[in-house]
C-alpha cells in the first residue's frame, strides 16, 4: 500500500493577513448551519473570488429526487 504524506505551514490566526482572516471567519460562521448528524463535523468553505467577493458554502443535505438514475 502506498501512503501519501502532506507537509503544509500551519498559522495562527492572530498571524494572518486580513483578507486571509476574513476568509477563515466566514468559513467557521457558515459552517454552524451544516448538516453532519453522523459525524458532527461541520464545514464551512470561503473563496475570495477577483472582484473581492466572497463566496461561501458548507456541507448540506442533499434530498433524492424522484428520477431514476
């Protein structure tokens, strides 16, 4: 079995750069309506879009519908 390793810098937040900050405090304030009833890990996401928007989305429920697949 091949294992894959990652190495990525870690910050705190007091040590990010304010639209970096920004991103981060959208992302824990969405992910409070995510929907994880088995795990219970809620997540949120930001992305900073070109114009300076920011977009935001978390985990949902996604309902079947009635067509077959």
């Amino acid at each position: 079995m091949k294992v894959f390793q990652f190495s990525y810098p870690v910050y705190a937040k007091a040590d990010l750069p304010t639209h970096l900050l920004n991103l981060v405090l959208e992302a824990e304030a969405i992910s409070t309506n995510a929907y994880a009833p088995y795990s219970n890990f809620n997540v949120g996401a930001a992305l900073l879009l070109g114009n300076g928007t920011i977009a935001v989305s978390y985990t949902h429920l996604t309902l079947p519908t009635n067509r077959e697949v």
